[in-house]
C-alpha cells in the first residue's frame, strides 16, 4: 500500500515538473525591444543578447563533446550511433547559429 502511494506521488510529481513553464526570457522581449528609447535599455538589451548567447555557446561545448564521444566509441551505442550523430551536429549547427544570431543583436544594441 506505501509502495504504491509512493510510486503515484512520484509520478504526479514528475508530471506536474515535465508541464512546469519553461521561459528562456525572463523578459518580455518584444515589449522591451519596443520600450527601448535610452542608452541604458539598449545596453540592457546588449547584455541580454550576450548572456543568451553564452548559454547557447554552453550548449554548443555540450554537444561537441557528445558528438566526439559517439564518433570514437560509436560500437557502445550500435545501431543508434549514426542518429546520434546525426542529431548532435544538428544541435550544433542550431546551436552556433543561435549564438552569431544573440551576438549579432547585441552589437547592433550596443551601436544604437
């Protein structure tokens, strides 16, 4: 009877975490795009655009080291080890150009 108890509040606990909000901007980004007349919303922006694409760049480090782990030891994951390779330079190559993207806005806030 505890057992299952707790195996149903375990489960209610993964489903209420797995449908939890996830918000990348903490920020309304249109809003603040729009509101933007000073300096200093501008470097707001900047730093914004900056730290998004530092975690990006994290993500990129991230992958690279997935994606050399499956091209050097690609037998540990037999005939999976193709798609997986497949997918990690997919998110690479997303993930690169989510960084020049933020890096791109940020210059360009920091210039206005």
């Amino acid at each position: 009877m505890k057992t299952t108890r707790l195996i149903a509040l375990l489960l209610t606990l993964g489903l209420l975490t797995a449908c939890a909000e996830m918000n990348p901007h903490p920020m309304d980004m249109s809003q603040a795009v729009q509101s933007a007349s000073s300096k200093a919303d501008h470097e707001a922006l900047a730093k914004h655009y900056e730290e998004a694409a530092a975690e990006m760049q994290l993500k990129v480090d991230e992958h690279k080291k997935l994606l050399s782990q499956y091209e050097s030891k690609g037998y540990l994951y037999g005939r999976q080890a193709e798609d997986f390779k497949v997918h990690c330079q997919r998110l690479v190559n997303i993930y690169e150009n989510a960084v020049q993207e933020n890096l791109s806005m940020a210059k360009l806030h920091r210039q206005m």
